[in-house]
C-alpha cells in the first residue's frame, strides 16, 4: 500500500483535535483554499462529526482518507464544545450543509462542471433543476447514482472515477454518506483529475427539497442530532446510542494527550 499522503493545512487558522488539524474559517473560504491547493488529485473537504472521530480510531481507510484531505471541518457541535473546551478560541461549526449552500451560491461559470453522486435519482435530479434555476447549463451537471457497496467495486469505481474525469469535473459532490465517501474518492486520487470535492452526505437530499433540516434554535443548540433521529430511527439508533458513547474515552485520551504535551519540558 502506497505511503499515504498527508496534506499539510491550508491557509488561515485551524485547530489541532484528534491528530488532526480543522479550520474555523467560513464556508466559502474554506471552498477557495481548498481550490487553491495544489491539483495533483481531487481535493476532499471533510465534514467531521462524533460518529467520524470514532469511526477515524477504527477504520484506517477513512484515517488516511481525512489526513489527505484539503480541509476539514468540525460539523458536529460537540466536537465545538470540545475545542472550546482546550481553550481555543474561534471554533466554528461548518456543516456540509453549509459548504454545499456556499459552493451554489457561487456565481455560475461557464468553467464549471458540477458531478453529483447522490443517493436516489430524485436527490440528483432535484439538486439540478436547482442549480439550472441558478444559472448553470443543464450539460454542465452530472449525476450518478451509485449501487450499494460501490466503494468494495473496483471496476465500478474505475468506470465512475472515469465519468467523472471525463466530464472534467471541477466540483464533485459525494452524497452517499461516510465512510464510504471519502474511502472511495482518497482510494480514486488523481483518476478523478483535480475537482473540489465535498463528501457532505444528507445534505444532498436536504438541498434537493427531499429532506427538512432541523430548525435553527436547534442546530444552535446541539439537538439537530434529536431531529435527524426522529425523521430516521432505524437507520441512526446505533450511531447516536451505541457508537458515540466512545467518543468520551477518545475525546478524553486527546484531552490527556494534549496536556500531556503542553507539560513536557521544553528541549533547551
């Protein structure tokens, strides 16, 4: 397996949480730094939340994926209690919500060529119609809707990888959720070209009208968590019941780790 690649931060302020560095900027700049960097491949920007963290301590695919990421965000506000726990000041919650609104909010180019990877041909086609509506040339946007497990199929992900270069795709927009969004565009690298792209999950639905958001008081509050649940039980049990009550033991070991460091005499 090749030496993973580690992308250093990008420019602006960031704070370093469970070995990683994440940035307090606003979404739209965080979109321009992320296209600044250099295109040697596509240019993930990950959205993290607690099921992330955990997820990042077991599965060393999605690891290597986030440490070569162009940008990282701290989507879930505890992760923003957390950092504003340490002490550092200017943490910012940037949802995928909020990168994916930024980037269509975007004056249309002529330049651009959008690719949606969406859940359901409805999401995809809703999220078009949008983006037509906003100015953007029906051919300019491309949609596939890949199958269960596509992440696992090598000759599937090469004919996508394929579509997607070959549309000369400047933003791509992963939809179907992680880790399997963001395994499959770090496994795929440079067979992409170099598009932005936004692993952003639900919020394709969301922006395509399928889906309600939480209403802001809740959002603000940290209870978006409790909305997304109630629309979906079955599918969100584990991971907010089960799984993020490991989250504590790493956010504890990070705390530890941390104050560990900064004890340490200094080398003369």
């Amino acid at each position: 397996m090749p030496e993973i690649e580690r992308a250093p931060p990008a420019h602006g302020s960031h704070h370093r949480l469970f070995g990683l560095d994440f940035s307090t900027a606003a979404p739209a700049e965080i979109l321009a730094e992320a296209a600044a960097r250099p295109a040697a491949a596509a240019r993930l920007v990950v959205t993290a939340n607690v099921d992330h963290i955990v997820l990042l301590s077991e599965n060393a695919a999605f690891r290597a994926a986030y440490e070569s990421a162009a940008a990282r965000t701290l989507d879930g506000m505890p992760l923003v209690w957390f950092s504003r726990l340490l002490g550092r000041a200017g943490a910012r919650r940037v949802t995928g919500h909020d990168l994916l609104a930024a980037a269509l909010a975007e004056p249309p180019d002529p330049e651009s060529r959008i690719f949606l990877v969406c859940p359901t041909p409805l999401a995809g086609e809703g999220l078009r119609a949008r983006l037509v509506r906003a100015g953007h040339t029906p051919e300019a946007i491309a949609i596939a809707v890949p199958p269960f497990g596509f992440e696992n199929d090598a000759a599937y992900g090469q004919q996508l990888a394929a579509r997607v270069r070959q549309h000369g795709t400047t933003l791509l927009v992963m939809g179907v959720g992680a880790p399997k969004s963001e395994i499959w565009v770090h496994r795929q690298g440079a067979a992409l070209g170099s598009p932005v792209t936004l692993a952003v999950g639900d919020a394709v639905s969301v922006a395509a009208g399928l889906v309600p958001r939480a209403p802001l008081l809740m959002q603000r509050t940290g209870f978006e968590w409790l909305f997304r649940f109630l629309h979906a039980p079955q599918r969100l049990f584990r991971r907010y019941f089960v799984r993020s009550w490991r989250f504590l033991r790493i956010a504890a070991q990070d705390h530890r780790a941390g104050s560990d460091k900064a004890a340490a005499p200094r080398a003369r």
